[in-house]
C-alpha cells in the first residue's frame, strides 16, 4: 500500500495503471460525472490490459466477454479531477479471469469495480480455456483480493 502525502487516504499498490480525461459530455446536470462514463472507464481498464498483455496470444477469432460486474461509487468526480484507473487481477481460473479495479482521484479511492472476464470461442460461442502462455502472461498482474 502507499500513502499519498496530501491525503490520508491509502491508496492500494496494483501493476496496471491507465489514466484517462474528464470531458464536458461526461458530466451530469449536477457537474459531476456520469455513472455510465464511470462505467467506461472501468471498462477501459480491463480492455487495455487484456488487449495489451493477453490478445496477442489469443486466437484472433476468439474474444473476451465480461460476465459480471459490481461497482461502487465512493466519491463524485467533477470536471478538471484526473482519473486513474488501477486495475489488478484477483483470480485467474480454467476460463476466466477476475479483476479488481480502483479509480483514484487526487489520491483518494472515488470508485471500485470487481468483474469477471471469460476468454469465449469465437466459433462456439462458448467459455475456451485458458491456455498456460495465456495464464502466465496475466500473473505479473496478480494480487491478493483487494476489495476494501
């Protein structure tokens, strides 16, 4: 864990990191952004880490589908904060993979989301394993379940 000098809040250690932008169109009548923009950002955290660490040794006719998803909202977001999504992945079984994912503002936790991803057959439509290649290149991202 690290614990930023500004905020008392402890912020969780986790391997992947991915920063994104507050636009206006993210945000609510109320100036705060949108729990579906929250959503997306989530989203983008989970994809860009599968697409960049695993995709390259999936078949090209396979994909990754999220079958479950819980988020909670700690936080509002408002225009000018700097997002940062912290992803980290919790359990990797015969087909899935679980994640946990903090999105931190200004070192403070404003949301988590914990999700489970399967890797389907493109041509079955069903759940694939996941080979041993695949299971060892998500390791480095692996941690102990860090739901707080």
């Amino acid at each position: 864990m690290t614990e930023t000098k500004q905020q008392t809040m402890v912020v969780p250690d986790f391997a992947f990191w991915h920063e994104t932008t507050v636009r206006h169109s993210d945000l609510d009548p109320n100036d705060h952004v949108t729990n579906s923009v929250i959503c997306a950002w989530f989203d983008d955290g989970r994809y860009i880490l599968l697409r960049q660490k695993l995709r390259p040794l999936v078949e090209a006719t396979d994909y990754f589908a999220l079958v479950k998803l819980e988020m909670n909202f700690r936080k509002e977001i408002r225009m000018f904060d700097v997002p940062c999504i912290a992803t980290t992945v919790t359990r990797i079984g015969k087909s899935s993979m679980a994640m946990h994912q903090h999105l931190i503002i200004g070192g403070e936790i404003a949301a988590t989301a914990q999700s489970v991803t399967v890797l389907a057959d493109g041509n079955t439509r069903s759940a694939k394993p996941l080979s041993a290649d695949q299971q060892d290149a998500l390791l480095p991202f692996m941690a102990e379940d860090q739901t707080a």
